[in-house]
C-alpha cells in the first residue's frame, strides 16, 4: 500500500509491482526475466539487524547481476555512489566499490552511475537539514561535494535506457557547483526563515554513540558510517563520463532550494519570493544607492 501511490504514473498494466526479496534468488529471477533493461536502484545508508551493508550492497547487486546474466537481459543499468572505493574508511563507500566490481565481472555490459549526494523531494539533504531534529555533527559541516538534481539523474538513467553506447561504461553525475555542507545549510536557513542549530560532537563520541542507537533503536536514524562519512569530501574520477556525454546541463541547486523548503517555512513568511529573488532585490536596491551617490 506505501507505493501503491506509484501505479498512476502509467497507464493500465504500465505499472506493475512484483514481490520479491533480496535473499531469494527464484524471486528475483521472476521479477527480471521478462526485461529488456533492469536497474538497480537497491541499497542502504545505515546497517539494520536484517540487512548490512555488504548484504545489499555487494551479494544482493550479484543475485540481481547473476539473475540479469541468467535471462540474457539485453542492458543491466546499477547504480552505485560517488566515492566507491574499495579502500575507502567508510564501510558504504567499500561495498559500493566491490558491488561493482561484482556486477562487472558477472555482467561486463553492465553501465554503472556514480551519483553525487541528491537533492529533490523526499531527499536526504535540503530535507535533513531544514527539519528540526537534523542536530549533531562531527566535522563542523566541513565535508564538499556536488550536489545534484534527483530529476538530472532520472532524465540521466532515461537517456542509458535508450542509447546503447552507454553499456560497459561508468558515469559520474554530480551538480556544477561544490559546497561545503555549512554554504549549504546557510542556503536552507535563508530560504525557509529559521536558524537550525547544527551541535558539533568529537567524531571518538558521537561515532560509537550512534553505533549503539543504531543497534538498540528500530527506526531509521544515523549510524557510524555515516558520521565516518562526513570526514570524507566527494572526489571525482576523472575516467568517468558525466552529465556532458549525455547532453544534460545539470541543474544549480540554488535555484530549486525554495521549490523544495517552502513548506518548513512558517506562515508569517510562507508567500514570501525565493530566497535567490530577494538577494537580486537587494542587490538592485544597494546599486541605486551607490548610483545616487
């Protein structure tokens, strides 16, 4: 029922959700052998008591790549992470790494995308630190990277779909600029008209804390990983193919941060113009001054 929202997104029998299990190799072939193409889209942030990041990252992506290699499905598209690394400090970037690396030797014609952190509905970064409860950091939100539109990468995996000189090849998508998590929760506090309070905690407490909430608490929340992931900037390959070689101008993600952050703001403020439309103001306002000087 949580997706059965999904089914009006096509017509008649466009949509249609299969039951399956990452464990179960028969529920997966079902799922895949009547397909041209097959994406991945699977994985996992934080570890949970049913699945840890090796589960999904590297031996469920073989099951999915092995069931593909079984029905000789014409394109295998997995998408992985920016930063796999197979000797990465962070266990997510490790996996991510090797699950290629799986998929690759299973499935050669396999095209594998590397994502930048996304920004978009529903996203885990304008949303996380725009929501309340987004307070304790290690690093100072010093971590760079290069944010991109959920819907550059969509239109992305669209084009993969139908152009077949993308099979075999790596594609690194990221955002035209790189900002520090700081520059950005200053754009998200611009834009919805409130101070979030980001606490910086030493990375020797709050890692094997979170840790234990990982474990003791069942509801999603953050784990170790992803506080040993803050230390690490985004690093481009330069081998890879990006944005350019599909002919897609990545969006700037100033320019959709009012699209996604007005509902955080209160109602004294929720009619007000972007963020971005009051600093050109601003900016107009200031140069007529100098000019009447």
């Amino acid at each position: 029922m949580s997706k059965r929202h999904l089914k009006v997104t096509g017509d008649l029998g466009k949509v249609i959700f299969m039951e399956f299990d990452l464990r179960n190799t028969a529920s997966l072939e079902e799922s895949v052998r009547h397909s041209d193409v097959v994406y991945n889209l699977i994985g996992r942030d934080y570890p949970t008591k049913n699945f840890d990041l090796e589960d999904v990252h590297v031996e469920g992506a073989e099951r999915i790549a092995e069931a593909v290699a079984k029905y000789d499905v014409d394109r295998f598209i997995h998408v992985s992470s920016h930063n796999a690394n197979k000797n990465s400090p962070s266990e997510f970037f490790r996996t991510k790494a090797r699950g290629e690396e799986v998929v690759r030797n299973i499935f050669p014609e396999t095209t594998i995308v590397r994502p930048a952190p996304v920004f978009g509905y529903e996203d885990r970064l304008l949303h996380v630190l725009a929501g309340a409860t987004n307070l304790f950091t290690s690093n100072h939100l010093q971590q760079r990277l290069w944010p991109v539109h959920a819907i550059d990468i969509g239109t992305a995996l669209s084009r993969m779909l139908e152009d077949d000189n993308t099979a075999s090849e790596t594609y690194e998508l990221y955002g035209p600029t790189n900002y520090s998590m700081a520059e950005i929760a200053e754009l998200v506090d611009k834009e919805i008209y409130k101070r979030r309070r980001h606490i910086n905690i030493p990375k020797p407490i709050l890692k094997p804390t979170a840790k234990l909430l990982n474990q003791l608490i069942w509801w999603e929340t953050t784990s170790a990983d992803e506080i040993e992931r803050e230390f690490i900037d985004q690093v481009i390959d330069p081998k890879a193919k990006t944005f350019k070689d599909l002919d897609i101008e990545p969006a700037e993600l100033k320019s959709y941060t009012f699209h996604y952050l007005q509902s955080y703001r209160s109602s004294s403020y929720y009619d007000l113009p972007p963020a971005t439309e009051r600093e050109k103001r601003e900016e107009k306002k200031f140069l007529h001054v100098i000019d009447d000087q």
